[in-house]
C-alpha cells in the first residue's frame, strides 16, 4: 500500500540560503533565484485501455524493457525502462481520460518525443508494425538547420515524437537559471554566449 504525503518543501531550512525572494525560492549572492536540484526526468506515465497492449507496443516498437514495479502498487500497471527513461503504464478506470480519436496526429498536440541516431531506420520498423505516422521536416533558413520530425499515437492514442533534435543549438533565452546537462548522455550543442 503507498502512502501519499503532500509537503510545501523537500529541502530542509537549514540546506537553504538565509536569502530568499517574494515566492520563498533561495536566491545566490548576484540575487538571482537558485536552480531546483533537479537531475533528469525521471519517467513518462501513461493511461492505457489495456496495460499488456501498450506495453508490447513500447518494447516491440520502441525498444523499451519491462523492468519490475515496487509490489506496494496494488494496481494494474507496468513499469518500462530504457534510454534513461521509464515509462509507467497505468490501467485507466475512466475511459473519458484517454484520447477518444486515436487516430488524430497534430504535432502541435502534448506529446512526448524521443531523440534519434537513425531516422531512416525508425520509419521502417513503423512501417514493418503497421503503425500510422506523419513525417516532417522543419527547416530554419537562417542557420540552414534541419530537423526530420516522425509523430504516431501509441494503441492509447497518446502522440509520440521521434526526432534528430540534437540537430538543433540549445540557445538560453534570458538570463534565469543555467541549463544543466547530464554528462552520461547525448546532449545537443550548447550556445553559451551571444556570439556563439
């Protein structure tokens, strides 16, 4: 059985700084806000019809691993795990929370994305699994960057996003916070300054 507790805070008093803005976020010596201690996400969860169906939709399709849940959760469920990710299936008591057309691909939808090595070879295990998909690839005339963009729905309805991001130049847009990039992974370039 879990136990749910809500908190308004996970860091004790004395980890903060003594300063602190008007939102109660530890603020540095240049008096800008703190980075939250986050590291990566964790996992993507998701609603399903039927828990077995997704899940060989996501090993067989996507490559994902069935890794095994903590028996406290006394729910149907699967617990999946791959590229540092996790995806955590979860069966849906209420039909009106998942997607109700299946079938309908806008890139503009939520949706999670992947980043890929070998786009050609993604589109022909969709292709080889029957899945429906929209290919796109956005072009940004200025700095003749590319990117090919694949968009499907797993048996959910829930759009997936297959892409060679890393294509694209992270840019920090403002002076608030610092990107923080996992070392163990592929990162996309970072642009540090201006100039860059």
């Amino acid at each position: 059985m879990e136990k749910e507790e809500v908190r308004g805070s996970s860091r004790d008093n004395d980890q903060m700084k003594a300063e602190k803005n008007k939102n109660g976020v530890g603020v540095d010596q240049k008096g800008e806000e703190e980075a939250a201690p986050l590291m990566a996400l964790n996992h993507v969860s998701r609603l399903c019809r039927c828990v077995k169906e997704s899940m060989e939709f996501y090993r067989k399709v996507l490559g994902f691993v069935l890794i095994e849940r903590p028996p406290a959760f006394d729910f149907d469920g699967a617990w999946l795990f791959n590229y540092g990710i996790g995806i955590h299936l979860v069966q849906s008591k209420d039909e009106d929370k998942l997607p109700r057309d299946r079938e309908h691909l806008d890139p503009m939808d939520n949706h999670i994305s992947f980043q890929c090595e070998d786009m050609g070879l993604i589109e022909e295990r969709l292709k080889g699994f029957g899945v429906k998909y929209m290919k796109r690839t956005v072009e940004d005339e200025q700095t003749g960057t590319a990117i090919d963009q694949l968009f499907f729905n797993d048996p959910d309805g829930f759009m997936v996003e297959i892409c060679n991001c890393e294509n694209l130049k992270l840019v920090p847009a403002g002076s608030l916070g610092q990107i923080r990039l996992p070392m163990d992974r592929h990162n996309p370039p970072l642009q540090l300054h201006a100039h860059d």
